[in-house]
C-alpha cells in the first residue's frame, strides 16, 4: 500500500483528497502545519507527498527543500497541489524537484490519473 502524506491547512480539501485517494488504496496521512509534516517525516517515509503552498507556519516550497535536502528523501514523489497559478510560481516548484504543479481546484480524474503514473 503506497503512503500519501498531504501538507494542507485546509481541513475540507484534506477530505476532499482523501476520499479521490483512499478508495484507489492509498493511506493518506496528513499535517496542516510544516511544522507536523516534518514531525510525522520522522516516523514514516511515504511515497508521495501533496504539498501546498501557503502554509500558516512556512511555505510549501520551504518544506520541499527541507525534504529534498536529506538523502532518505530524495527518491519520494513530490506534487505541489495549490491556489497559486503563476508561471514563475510552477518554475519555482519545479527547480525544487516537484514531480508535478497541480492547482486548484483540480479535476478528479486527471489528478488521480497523474498521481498513478508518478507513482509506477
């Protein structure tokens, strides 16, 4: 079973997410702060990680380069899934090592389909 930890304060797309992700037999874990995401990447090391932008402690893309900074995290798959949609924003995600820019909302099927084949 692939782990998906999702990095959202927004409780209700956490729902969202995880009702798209759990029936396709993820196991979604989730945090709303940097803070408890990187507390949680102490205990887990999952397969992907769905990470927002604005954070009410950091950025997404601070937490990204936190994470991409260990070795132990260097193979896991990132998507940035945020309200931010300007090009210089999706460059700044992928010079990060973002596997892919999603913004919201999204479209079910496409997002779900995208996360499969990141994950293959």
């Amino acid at each position: 079973m692939k782990k998906v930890l999702i990095l959202e304060d927004e409780q209700d797309y956490v729902n969202v997410l995880t009702q798209l992700l759990a029936p396709e037999g993820f196991k979604i874990l989730s945090a709303n702060t940097v803070r408890d995401a990187l507390n949680l990447l102490e205990m887990i090391t999952p397969d992907l990680l769905i990470v927002d932008w604005n954070l009410p402690d950091r950025t997404g893309i601070d937490f990204i380069k936190e994470v991409r900074a260990q070795k132990k995290f260097r193979k896991v798959r990132i998507v940035m899934n945020t309200i931010r949609d300007a090009e210089s924003d999706q460059l700044a995600a992928y010079l990060e090592h973002v596997d892919f820019y999603f913004t919201k909302p999204i479209k079910p099927e496409i997002f779900l389909s995208k996360i499969k084949k990141i994950l293959e």
